[in-house]
C-alpha cells in the first residue's frame, strides 16, 4: 500500500517491556511504537492491546527487513509486518533505509546503503515488494551512520527524494539521526534538514547519544541533547509539527526523568505534553 493519511499524533515513546508500566501511565499518550520483530502476532503484549483499545495508536517499527540488501526482501519478514500491523490496528508500519544481511549473513547492525543509483534501483524494488503486501502505508527511515561509502552520486536529501517519488513511501524522519549525521560530517544540521523531503514526514524519532573515539554515536541510551530539540524546533519552524517519538533503549532512567524528556519534546514542539 502507498501512502495515505497519517493520523495526529502528538508526542509519543518507544514501549519497551522494561518501561511497559511507565508507557501505560502516561494520561496524554497519543502514540506509541513497538519493535516488529519483536511481537508475536497471534498473542501481542496485553499491554500493547490496552493502549490500542483506550484509543493510543500503535506503529510497528522494522529492524530486520533489509530493504537495502542486494537479495529481494523476504516473503515471510514482509508477511510478519504485515500481520503486525493487523493485530495491533496499526495506521502505519516502519523501515529503515538500510541493510542487515548479505549472503546469508547477518550483521547485527543496521548498515548504510551507498548513495548510488544501483542501491536505489534496489531500495526501490525491495520497497514497492514489501508494500505490496502491507495492509497499510509504510514509512522508511534515514539511518545515523559513522560512515558514508565512498563514490556517492547523489546528496543524502536528492537520494531520499527520488526514492520517495519512485515508490510513494513515507518518511520517518529520525531527528537524531540527522544531528549524528550533520556532527560527523563537520555539516550545519540545520542546513541537512533544509535538504530533506520535509513534505513527506509520517512522523519523527528523537533521541539521545555520545561523542566518543571523536564521532557521536546514536545510542538512545542518553538523554537527548540540546542540539536535538534545538534541531526540532527547526523543523517545526519549516512545517506543521509531526509525531515526535522519544527513543529509549537499555539505562532506562527513573520515570521523573523520562516525563521530563518527554516534556522537553513537547515543549520543544509545540506539542501537548502527555504526562
């Protein structure tokens, strides 16, 4: 399926069996995301199941697709995200604009694609086989990466473009992601947003990271910097304010601090807060 209307989402949180208890406390939850992968679809958490009956939309977020990969998607990680978002009345699934596997290998790692026209013939193909099966549009996401592949013949904004244009996915734009980005190429990250389909935001990803060994890593187990809401608020500068998801994996922090992380977002947003 191509892309339809998103629903309002407001300010949302990753839920995590660690944090179950904390997301199903939050009165002003509009939206929430869980690891595909990571929900059996014939018994999907009780908790998960409560939040979508009191009305918070539930978004299932792909790691292991591979849309990136040289080897066609397969059938039955596509089928798994589709019946994950049939069980959980999802509006939307997500992907990442990467690779996880190649040969029979696997990374453990999400990858970055080269920025060639080879790779989004792939992305391309691998994108428009995965919606075909999908109940629902699908929204791809950018990576943060500590490396660039080299010989690239497009700019990281004209690649997702075209890419969106050719299959009509959606964007979920990962807002740390582009602050990561922007810092380890020596780039303005206000000006790398200024290069992005803006227009095409499902909805977005904030979290937080480190520097270390002179990059900064996206490791969503810090809180999330000042650069990253001030990158927020530069965005909702530029367009009506999306879904702002706040992303925590592992050092999970006391629930005081994870409501005033997500009262940073919504502040920095313009959004409600949801404590």
């Amino acid at each position: 399926m191509t892309a339809g209307p998103v629903p309002e989402l407001g300010v949302g949180i990753g839920w995590r069996p660690e944090i179950s208890g904390f997301v199903a406390s939050l009165p002003g939850l509009r939206f929430t995301e869980v690891i595909a992968e990571s929900v059996h679809t014939g018994h999907p958490p009780r908790d998960l199941l409560a939040l979508r009956e009191r009305g918070t939309a539930v978004v299932p977020h792909g790691v292991k697709l591979s849309l990136g990969g040289a080897e066609p998607v397969e059938a039955g990680r596509v089928a798994h995200l589709a019946a994950c978002a049939e069980a959980l009345g999802a509006p939307l699934v997500s992907e990442h604009v990467a690779f996880v596997r190649a040969g029979g290998i696997e990374a453990g790692h999400l990858l970055p694609v080269p920025r060639t026209r080879a790779a989004l013939d792939v992305l391309t193909a691998n994108i428009r086989r995965t919606q075909a099966e999908l109940p629902v549009p699908l929204a791809v996401e950018p990576i943060a990466t500590l490396f660039d592949w080299p010989d690239a013949e497009y700019e990281e904004g004209d690649f997702l473009t075209e890419l969106l244009d050719r299959t009509g996915a959606l964007l979920l734009l990962d807002v740390a992601n582009v602050y990561a980005n922007a810092l380890n190429r020596g780039e303005d990250p206000a000006a790398l947003l200024d290069r992005l389909p803006l227009e095409r935001v499902a909805y977005c990803h904030v979290a937080g990271g480190l520097r270390q060994g002179g990059l900064y890593h996206d490791t969503h187990t810090e809180p999330v910097p000042d650069g990253v809401h001030d990158l927020v608020r530069e965005l909702c500068a530029r367009r009506r304010p999306p879904g702002l998801l706040l992303e925590r994996d592992g050092r999970y922090p006391p629930a005081a601090d994870l409501r005033a992380e997500l009262d940073a977002v919504a502040a920095a947003s313009g959004h409600r807060p949801v404590t």
